[in-house]
C-alpha cells in the first residue's frame, strides 16, 4: 500500500501556467512560483458559485479526515461535470513535525505539491512570522529610545514550530544596552493576530487599516498603544504584500484549489483567507472550504467570525464524522476504535447529533459524510444512516481516500439535493451588542451544551481593560479544546449543563475579535514524546515521511 507521500510523487500535474488558464485566468493575474504553484491577484466581484462548508463531529487524536473529505468532494464534483474549486488553510509546520501531521489531504484526495505545500510552500507563514516578530522588535525598541512609556507590552513574539519552552520566557537580559528584562513569550504563528488579519482582510487598503489599529501595548494613561501610532504600519505592508495572495495548487485530479493562510481553530479562527474563498467563488460554481476541527469550533467561528464581517452566506455545510470517531466518542479506547462494537456507536451518537443540531441552528442544511474504513460494519453504517434522517440530514459514505474523487460521488449527489431544497439565513449565535459575557454564555450553551461561564480574576481584569478601551462589542473567538464539546478533553459525547472557566480574554483589535482563552488551552503547542520529525527525511533527493 502506497503512503501519501508516495501516492502525491507519482501524480502528473498539470503545468500551473495550464491550470491558470484552464480556469479563465489572465496571464497579467497570476505569478507563477515555479512550474506547480502560483499567486493569484484578481477581481473577486460578481461571484458566482455556491460557498460549501466542510466541518466535523468533536475531534479524536487520529484526526477526522475533513481536508481529505473536502478534496474528494471536489473532485467527486468534477466527475459529476460540475465547476469545482477548493479554498483550503495552509498547513502549520508545527503540527508537520508535531503529532498530526500535514494538512493537504491523504490518499487519493490530496492537493499537491504535498511535499511544497506542508513546508515552505510559497513563503506566507515565513512572512507572517517576521513582520510579527518586526513588531516586536520595534515595540521594544521605541521603549529603550525612550520614545514611548508603556505600562504594559500586548505583543508576542510567534514562531512557526511546535515549543514548550517558548510559552513563558523572560527577554533583555544582559544589561541596559540588550533592553529592558520583561516577562513574554511566543505563540505559534498559526495563533497570531497577524495571521487572522491576513485571513480577514478583504484587500490592500483594509491590511492597511486593520494593521494599523493592532493594540501592541497599554501606555501609563491606560489608552491603547498601536502599530499604526508607532509607524509599524508600513514595513509590515512591505513584508506582507506578496503573503496576502491566494495561493492556486490543483488536486490530484486536476481541481483547482486555493491554499492559503493557516490560523487553527482551537487556538483561532480556523478559517482560509478571505481572499481564497472570493477567489473560488469568482472561478467556479462550486466554491468547498473547510474550518477546523468541529462545528462548536471553526464552524461556528466561520459563522459568527468570517461570515458575519464579510457578508459571506454558505450554501449547505457537510459534517465529516466516521465510525471510528463516533466509537471514541461512546467511550472506546483509541486502539480499540477500527473494532466492531455496536453498543459503543450508539453510545457516541450523542455527540453525532449535537453537531447535527448545531449547524441547523445556524439556518445550514447539512449532508453527513461518513469515512469510511475497510471492515467498516454495515450494520452500524446502518445505525449511522437512520439516525441522520431521523434528525432531518442527509447522508452518505465517502471512500475518498482510497478512491478519490470517485469515491465521494454519493456525497457529491447529496450536496446537489441539499442545496436544491436551501438553507435559511445565517442565523448568528449572538448579537454584536450584547456584552462580552453574553456573548461568550451564548455560544457556550447553544453550541457546547454548558450552563454557566466563570471568570478568572485575570480575565476579569481583562475585560474591564476592553470595556475601557471601547472594543466590547466585537465578535468573540473561543479556544478551547477541539476532543469535546466542552472545555475539558475527557469529556466525551456530548457534555451538558457545565460551566466553562475562562481563564483570560485577548483583544485582536487589528483582526477585529476577542480571543477568550478556556480550561488549559496553550497558545503555543508542545511536542509529543515521539514527534513526526523523526521520521521525515529526504532520500536520493526526494522527501520521506511526510503524511
């Protein structure tokens, strides 16, 4: 059996210049990165494709196959003669080198290059996380010029890797002439404000503006300090010109596909750029994009964060889940998941049917893709089938990975039915004007099942902070952990009537967000006892490992 790796080095790729123009690109539109990617500027109004999204039951530490499920589907299109394009999030060298792995896909629905794409591809995060760690540098050097008097610096520093020992650290030791000692830290780039803000700019002059108002710091007057009052701002334009382009890249079947910007959704808004999606959308009928994790994650911050602020309305949303998924969730240990075990399924539909239950309470018509895996019963496919009609979603078994495109037809079918029938308007989780605390109890008890939310003294301080600063009323951007519904990651199925700790409250003025920060979740992951590092190599000039 082939690996992933081997299966991408074998396709043919269409010639990206042959790609471009295929989808009706000018010559003048797009700049080619080598023979197999390219950066794509275009006018993205009058769109005229359906906008699909691709989201999960609560996630399991073998992942839950939704980027694979989003490129089957786009290729199952295809085959059926539609106009299909992808808008997918770029992957992290954190989690390529961590525990997950990379994220373009597996099996027989990859985008490729795989091996480009999960490493350096064309430069973006490499981009993101110097004009990042620029600011930084800049923030602390108009402090020891003593151009600025701050009673508290808000920016960190990001890197774009996996480290533990990065998260609390203390900068400029060594005397006056190495800066002032300060107790800071990194984040992973993924989580930077800097990254959501290029996922959400909606072109040149909105980067400009949204850098331009990055809170960096509070000045002893207790306003706020930004890039744009220290002149940041335009340095950083120079950094992120040519990052703030969609990437274009093709299946192995010859989709086109965007892959651009790379925030997660336990930790950010888990959503491709802006930029990305319009570009989809302008190009093809059917516009497939996907946000991280479950719906109680990406899902309801590409609701309530990425459509609300740009008027984006989805057509439909398929929810990825799988039996071996389902089973972990009714209380079966991760060895034991690929068995049969019907009264283990039964006990994990609870956490089938809220994710269910939560996309139709956004207004979506939901089609359910089953994974499916060899030895997969029939009689718990069944059970799974049954259980989605009664609860009003279709269904249906996607063997994408081992057959690509074809392989997911039967979803491809039901998507069509799905939209055909229509989903309502975008029905938000709260309002804008409602407090921060309103705001965060909403979606804590319509999309997670819990009761109470409780503040940490630190968070209480924080939202005073915000209140005084005037950013109460943007939208909220949970992290949390994405193996529950809740805040805590043994809770499995589907936990009711909790009360969620928020520990601290982050305001991403540029981005336009607040992140709120629950039960342990790190901003900087760590690496696992035996990290996909080990295995990855290059031999006789091709890489190895990758996944």
């Amino acid at each position: 059996m082939l690996t992933d790796i081997e299966i991408a080095q074998q396709a043919t790729l269409i010639p990206i210049d042959q790609l471009a123009k295929k989808i009706g690109l000018k010559e003048e539109e797009f700049i080619p990165y080598g023979r197999d990617k390219a950066k794509v500027e275009i006018d993205t109004s009058n769109p005229k494709g359906k906008l699909i999204l691709v989201t999960a039951t609560s996630g399991m530490p073998a992942g839950s196959g939704k980027t694979t499920t989003s490129i089957a589907l786009a290729q199952a299109l295809q085959k059926l003669g539609e106009s299909a394009c992808l808008a997918l999030r770029e992957p992290s060298l954190g989690p390529s080198f961590g525990m997950k792995g990379g994220a373009a896909g597996g099996g027989y629905s990859q985008v490729v290059p795989m091996e480009s794409i999960n490493l350096h591809f064309t430069g973006d995060f490499h981009a993101i996380t110097a004009a990042n760690n620029l600011l930084a540098a800049l923030i602390d050097n108009a402090k020891h010029q003593g151009q600025v008097e701050l009673k508290e610096v808000t920016w960190r520093r990001v890197l774009d890797v996996n480290d533990r020992s990065l998260r609390d650290i203390v900068t400029g030791l060594g005397g006056l002439a190495n800066g002032t000692p300060a107790q800071t830290g990194f984040d992973i780039t993924a989580a930077s404000e800097l990254m959501a803000i290029i996922c959400l700019a909606d072109g040149e002059s909105d980067l400009r503006a949204r850098l331009d108002r990055l809170v960096v710091g509070i000045k002893k007057d207790g306003s706020a300090y930004t890039c744009g009052e220290l002149g940041a701002t335009g340095a950083l334009m120079a950094l992120l010109k040519d990052a703030m382009l969609p990437n274009l890249v093709q299946t192995l079947e010859g989709v086109p596909a965007f892959v651009h910007g790379g925030p997660f959704a336990n930790i950010a808004h888990g959503c491709n750029s802006v930029a990305a999606t319009r570009a989809a959308l302008k190009l093809a009928d059917w516009a497939i994009t996907e946000a991280g994790f479950g719906s109680d994650l990406g899902a309801e911050k590409f609701y309530d964060i990425k459509c609300r602020l740009t008027g984006l309305q989805p057509a439909a949303t398929v929810l990825v889940t799988s039996l071996k998924a389902l089973k972990w969730h009714g209380g079966v240990a991760l060895p034991e998941i690929g068995k049969p075990n019907m009264e283990a399924l039964k006990a994990g539909l609870p956490n089938l049917r809220a994710h269910i239950k939560n996309l139709q309470n956004f207004g979506q018509q939901v089609v359910v893709s089953l994974n499916h895996f060899f030895g997969d019963p029939e009689d718990e496919i069944e059970v799974v089938r049954n259980e989605c009609k009664a609860l009003g979603a279709k269904f249906a078994v996607s063997d994408g990975f081992a057959k690509g495109g074809e392989g997911a037809v039967d979803v491809a079918k039901e998507l069509i039915e799905a939209v055909k029938e229509g989903s309502q308007p975008l029905q938000f989780s709260y309002n804008l004007d409602q407090t921060v605390l309103e705001k965060i109890q909403e979606v804590n008890t319509k999309v997670y099942g819990g009761k109470d939310v409780e503040f940490s003294p630190a968070a209480q301080k924080d939202l005073v902070k915000i209140d005084a600063l005037g950013f109460s009323k943007l939208p909220i951007c949970i992290a949390k952990t994405p193996f529950s519904l809740s805040h805590e990651p043994g809770w499995k199925g589907a936990p009711k009537d909790f009360t969620l700790p928020v520990q601290r409250l982050i305001l991403n003025a540029g981005a336009g967000f607040i992140v709120v920060t629950t039960g342990a979740i790190m901003r900087m992951p760590g690496l696992p006892k035996k990290p996909a590092a080990y295995s990855i190599d290059v031999v006789n000039g091709k890489f190895v490992g990758l996944s």
